[in-house]
C-alpha cells in the first residue's frame, strides 16, 4: 500500500533527516546540537601535593597510566586503597595532575561497600561530604571531607554550547535509548574553553542504562 | 487492511472501555491510581528439582531464610555460586519454591563481572538468553540457557490494573525524583490476581537512580 506524504509525514523524514545529520555533526546552522558522547567515569582520587608526599614519599611524581577525555588530564599509574566505617576498596586510580583539595568520587554503590553517605555534588564543592581513607604504599592520609557522589555532567567549550543552545551551570536531561532506557534528570552543562565535549556518567548509572564509554545520547532541554 | 495493535490503540480502546465500564459504574471513580512501591531485586537464582538435587543433593528441600513481597515465594537460606566466562560470584541466593526452569537473574554489573552478556528478558523467556554455571555443596549445573537481566516489571492484580488504568503486558514509564532521579522506560506492567503491587528493580537501576526498598515512584502512561 503507498501512503499519501501528508504535512505530518514531511515533517517526520524532515525531522530524522535532520538528526542523523545533526548525529555526524552536519546539523544546518539554525538548528540546535543535541548528541554528545557518554564516557563512563570509574571510581577515582584526585589528590593534592601535601597528601601525594603522604601517600607515595615526599617530593613524589604522579606518572602517566593514559590520556583521558579532558585535555591535560590524565589516569596515573598510582593507585590507593579507600577505607570506609563498613568496607575498603582496592586500586582506586588517581587522576592527574595535582589538585587543590583532594577528592574522591564514588559511585552509589561503592558507597555502600564503604559505607559512607556522600551527596551527590559537584566536583570541587566539598561543603557538607563526608571524610574518607586512603591509603597508598608509604602512608595513609585521612580527610574530613572531599568524598562525593559526582553529579552527572556535559563539559563543553563555549563554542559547544552556543551549538547546542544551552549555558553554563544549566541543568538538562539525556535521553538514551533501549530495553534499560530512560532520561537522566540533573545533567548539569559544564563549560569552559579547555573542555572537550564529552557526558560524563558513573558506572552505576552506566550499568542501570546500559551504556558504554562512546555510546551517543541526546540532550533534552525541559 | 488490517491494523497492528499499537501501542496508542491499545490504550485509546482501554480508555474506551473504561469509560463504559464507568457509565454502568464498574470503573474505579475520580483518578487513576499512579503510585507503586519500590522492591529492589538483588541477583539471585530460581532453581528446578533436578538441577536442586544436584546442587544440594537428591531431594533435598529449600529451607525460608525469609518471605518476599510476592505471596507464596521466599528467599531461601540455600546460596549457590555463579561462574562465567570470566569471573564467579559467591552466595547467591535461591528464591523459592522450585520452578520448572532454572533461571538466574543478574544486574548488568553482575553480568560484567562474569563475562556473560544477558539480553533484558521477562522471567521464564530464556530463548537467546546464555547460560552459566552454577555451584553447590554437593555438585555443578551447567546451563545452557536461562541467565537473563529481568526486564523492569511492575507486578499487580487485575483489580490494581483498574484503578491504575493499565493492562497485563504494557509498557510504562516510571519517573523518579531526586539528584540522581530521571525516568525509566520500559517497566512491563504484569497482572495476576496472587501479585503484589510491587515494582521490582535490579541493584544497578537502584544505585543509579538513588532508590531503596520502601520508596514511592510515580507510573507515566506514554
């Protein structure tokens, strides 16, 4: 049976026409962006000079395990064992380079093995989280705060986010696909000029939508 | 021409129903019901006689650790160890009673850690599904097929159905709130008249959504 192309058909191919060249990023100027890349975060330590010289030796350098998504940053080598009231986990990364404050992020699962209640926050903001363990080969170091549940989040250049129509500190939801599928509420849109375009999600919410480091999502502004 | 049976006509033709079932005063009044308590679904295993008698050895019984949300099924104190391509997970618990179908029931997480890659499927539908291994104190199944990830499912009665203004077999979306809140798609709803309301999610899904045992999300008819 051929099917007459009404108003509401046109509209539609139009529609996905649009989104797959948006998707290549073909998108005609006019129309908004709306696809990022998903990198999943695993649990992590960023660390600071004076708990670095605690954890691996005075005056200790972080060499370079592998680049990651964010220009300038980096997965070390060097690994800690976080310790919690209720449990410890093993060969936590450490990201490069050296931070201010040092700070741990968890998934909310690894956060019950701890056994601590972080909030989720943004990275950096370390008003009201729990202290947490960490040991490394030459030495232990305790913080009263600094462990937290990472928010969801988009880094994007100004660039970025002109395209996409959106601001800095706005919160948006994503939208994924598939049998676990859903929309993430809370995605805050981080920009900065040094910022590659990049989602980034922990394991758990990775697992619970089935997503993988490279999957695409779409952004939806409510 | 024939017309496949939407997802739009089925709940048009509900709708309809409902509202001569109403007229004659056989519809629920006022609102549909859109509140379900949560049950999170640790991994666990259903077992059936022969696989049970190799397991724990020749008519050996399942013996109530504790009763579940569901009538008539319970947690049983047996545990038995999951072995896959590429890793094991110790005390795993046995729901009972025995079941036709040996079936195991695992978060993506799960699914990971023992190098297995389950489709979402229902509960009893292992077509395409993998198999695993499963270890007792008294020997070692292997099956060929019934390791799933249970798709998202919301159990109720005909009479919850009702007031709820759904059908055995649809598919819901169900929001939740908060910092890690957002919207799962694909809840199955599924109605028989000896289920609990009771919507039953896997650790994954809870973790990622920040939802405990006890907490209240809301059904959204798409």
């Amino acid at each position: 049976m051929t099917q007459p192309i009404t108003a509401e058909l046109a509209e539609t191919i139009t529609k996905l026409v649009l989104e797959e060249l948006s998707k290549v990023g073909l998108a005609p100027s006019g129309e908004p962006q709306k696809y990022v890349l998903v990198g999943i975060s695993a649990r992590h330590v960023h660390v600071n000079r004076a708990h670095l010289d605690v954890l691996f030796g005075q005056g200790y350098e972080l060499s370079k395990f592998k680049d990651i998504s964010q220009p300038g940053q980096f997965a070390a080598n060097e690994q800690v064992t976080l310790i919690g009231p209720k449990g410890k986990i093993e060969k936590v990364r450490i990201l490069g380079p050296l931070r201010k404050d040092t700070q741990t992020e968890v998934a909310p699962s690894d956060a019950r093995r701890l056994g601590v209640n972080p909030p989720v926050s943004q990275s950096g903001v370390h008003h009201g989280t729990p202290g947490i363990t960490l040991v490394g080969p030459k030495g232990t170091v305790v913080i009263d705060q600094g462990c937290i549940i990472a928010e969801r989040h988009i880094h994007m250049t100004l660039a970025d986010a002109e395209a996409f129509g959106v601001w800095n500190g706005q919160k948006v939801q994503v939208k994924i696909g598939g049998s676990r599928g859903g929309l993430m509420d809370e995605v805050m849109i981080r920009v900065r000029d040094d910022f590659a375009l990049d989602m980034h999600i922990d394991t758990d919410d990775g697992n619970a939508f089935g997503l993988k480091t490279g999957d695409i999502v779409e952004i939806i502004k409510s």
